[in-house]
C-alpha cells in the first residue's frame, strides 16, 4: 500500500469529500489507498482547514458533551467540524475551566 499522498490525490480527496463523501470513506477509497488511510488523511486535512470555533459552536460541544458524553463523531455530525478538532476543543474548553476552578478555590483560601 502507498503511503505517501500526492497533492492530486489531496485534491481529489478535498472534491469528493466536499461533495459529501466525507462520511463514506469507502464509497471515494482512492486508488492503493485504504478506506482508513482516505479517513486519516480527510480528518487531517480538515483539521488544518476547518475554521476556529464559534462561541455559538463552543456552547454546542458544551451541550453535546452533556447529552452524548465523548461520542466526538455524534458531534461532529451535528457540528460539521472534524471528531479530533470537537476532542481537541474540548479538551481545552476543560482545562480553561479546570484553572477557573483552581484559581477560585486558592481566592476562597485566601479570603
């Protein structure tokens, strides 16, 4: 199997995964590639072209982690974002507020 990915094969890959593919990796599995190598490198392609975060989007994981718990592809179905890109966000929207709470906690100690 070919590792390495020509940038034809990352255009196509953006074309057909624009068009909705992007779920279907085994329906766009490009020539001595395998289904898995075409998600990998989708979900990394989308991860350096996404967009940041809207707040809007950053309440949604709130309230998605609540509902769903880490079902990071539930959510990235509803948020059109990549599954590691919501985990990533996630993970720093928790250590934000993990600090918040420390901090709080050293301020009610030393009050």
């Amino acid at each position: 199997m070919s590792i390495l990915w020509s940038p034809k094969e990352d255009q196509t890959l953006v074309r057909l995964g624009n068009r909705g593919y992007g779920r279907r990796m085994r329906a766009i599995c490009l020539k001595h590639k395998t289904a898995k190598q075409c998600a990998d490198r989708w979900n990394n392609i989308q991860r350096y072209v996404n967009r940041p975060f809207t707040p809007f989007e950053r309440n949604m994981i709130r309230h998605l982690y609540r509902k769903y718990g880490p079902r990071w592809r539930r959510m990235a179905a509803e948020l059109h974002h990549s599954p590691q890109t919501i985990m990533e966000c996630w993970q720093v929207m928790d250590e934000e507020a993990a600090r918040i709470r420390r901090r709080m906690a050293v301020q009610r100690l030393l009050s």
